[in-house]
C-alpha cells in the first residue's frame, strides 16, 4: 500500500476523449476523476498499487473565454463546480488561455505524416516581381486567430515535483500525452513509480516513454479507451452540501 498522487491535464483528457468518443458523443464528458483514478490504479496487475490510498487528485485546465464561447464557458463552469462538490478532485489549478493573431505561411497537411507543406504560387494564382518575372518560390502568408491554453504542463509538473520531493506521496499517476512533461517526469522516476495514463488514440509521445526499471522502478503505460469515459460518470445531478445542484449540460 502506498499513498498515490494523480495529476490531470484536463484539456489533453478532454481532446483525448473526442479522438476516442467524437466531440459529438453523448454519455462520456461529465466524467468522474477520482472513479476513472481508482479505476486505472486498482486495475494494475502489481499487487502494490491496488487498493493503494489517493493522496490528492490535482486536476490542470484553464477558464475558457466567455466572450469568444459563451455556452462552452457555462458547460465547462458546471462541471468545474460538479467535480469540486463530488469531491472528484481534490485541487483545480488554473492557467490561462492567451489569444492572438499570428502570421504564417499559408500550408496543407501532408496526408501520410499531417506535417504541414508549404503552398507555392501555382496556376491559376501566379507571383511575380515588378520587372514580371515569375516567383515561384514565393510563400503566401496568412494571418490567423490563434488561442493556446498556457500554463497546464508547468502547473502538473510543479505539483508533481513537490509532492514527491516533499515526500507526501510513495508513487504517481499522470493523465497526459504532453511531451513538454518529459523532465519532471523523468526526475519524478528516479524517486517513485510512475503511472503515465495516455488519453489519446495515438502513441505514446516518445519523449514520455523509458524502461519500467529506470529510476527507483515500478513504472507502468496505459492508453485510455472509449470505455474508460464512459464508465466512470459522474451522478446526474451533482448534489452540493451547501450550495445547489449541479446537473450534466445537454449533449455531455
């Protein structure tokens, strides 16, 4: 038995159970963390981890804008508050969306990679200097709303660094493919075992992968599946102690 500590990346969580589920899915997103926590440490063949106490459950996202999205900020305030009245979470930790227009060259994903490819001038849209000769080389730029959610890796990986080197917790859950996470990480495995739970249909990010002895050892990999959303659903509605109830927004 060992005191485990579960650090979320709600946005990666979220995107994970789209690529799964469909954004259009019902029945998956009003999802209960700690049920869906339980479930993955209880479900681990080592003897060690099942039944192990959570310490806490620290779960990382950011307050989507109200006046860009009005009904995705009131959907995603009801279930911030129904997780935090279930005791589903024990800590939300806030970054922040950052909004601006950015310039880049105009492009399309190649189909085998996704990687982008950069669109040169072609008929029947041509570029030319002012003398008329042809350049084909040119680039067409484009400018672009751009939103990024900031500050969820660096929150996961602080509070992941100081439980452990506080030594509050004897080992570690992390749902996220964020390769941005691969220091903390690596320096969380020379200390405890480390749960990384993928949310996504896709691999693994490469730089989050090691050998299960690295470190202290112990560590294991898991990828989510539909089923895991799914099954561990919060109660509709959510009842608070003291405050009102909480009930799953139409769609979820």
């Amino acid at each position: 038995m060992q005191r485990v500590g579960v650090y979320v990346d709600g946005f990666n969580l979220y995107y994970g159970g789209i690529s799964l589920l469909g954004k259009h899915a019902v029945g998956w997103k009003w999802l209960d963390i700690r049920a869906l926590a339980r479930a993955l440490i209880d479900g681990r063949p080592e003897a060690h981890w099942a039944g192990s106490p959570i310490h806490r459950i620290v779960y990382c996202t950011a307050t989507i804008d109200s006046r860009s999205n009005a009904s995705g900020y009131a959907r995603q305030q009801t279930f911030l508050k129904a997780i935090q009245a279930s005791k589903s979470v024990d800590e939300i930790e806030y970054g922040n969306f950052v909004s601006r227009v950015k310039n880049a060259p105009l492009a399309t994903p190649d189909p085998k990679t996704g990687r982008p490819i950069i669109i040169n001038p072609a008929w029947p849209v041509m570029i030319q200097d002012a003398t008329g000769t042809p350049l084909p080389t040119s680039v067409f730029l484009v400018s672009h709303a751009y939103r990024e959610e900031k500050g969820s890796d660096v929150n996961i990986a602080s509070h992941l660094l100081i439980d452990v080197l506080a030594n509050t917790i004897d080992a570690a859950v992390l749902i996220s493919n964020d390769s941005d996470l691969a220091l903390p990480v690596r320096e969380a495995r020379v200390r405890v075992p480390v749960g990384l739970i993928n949310p996504n249909r896709g691999f693994t990010a490469g730089r989050l992968q090691a050998s299960p002895a690295v470190g202290v050892g112990g560590h294991w990999w898991q990828q989510l599946v539909a089923a895991d959303f799914a099954g561990h659903q919060l109660p509709d509605p959510v009842h608070s102690p003291r405050g009102p109830a909480y009930a799953r927004p139409t769609g979820w």
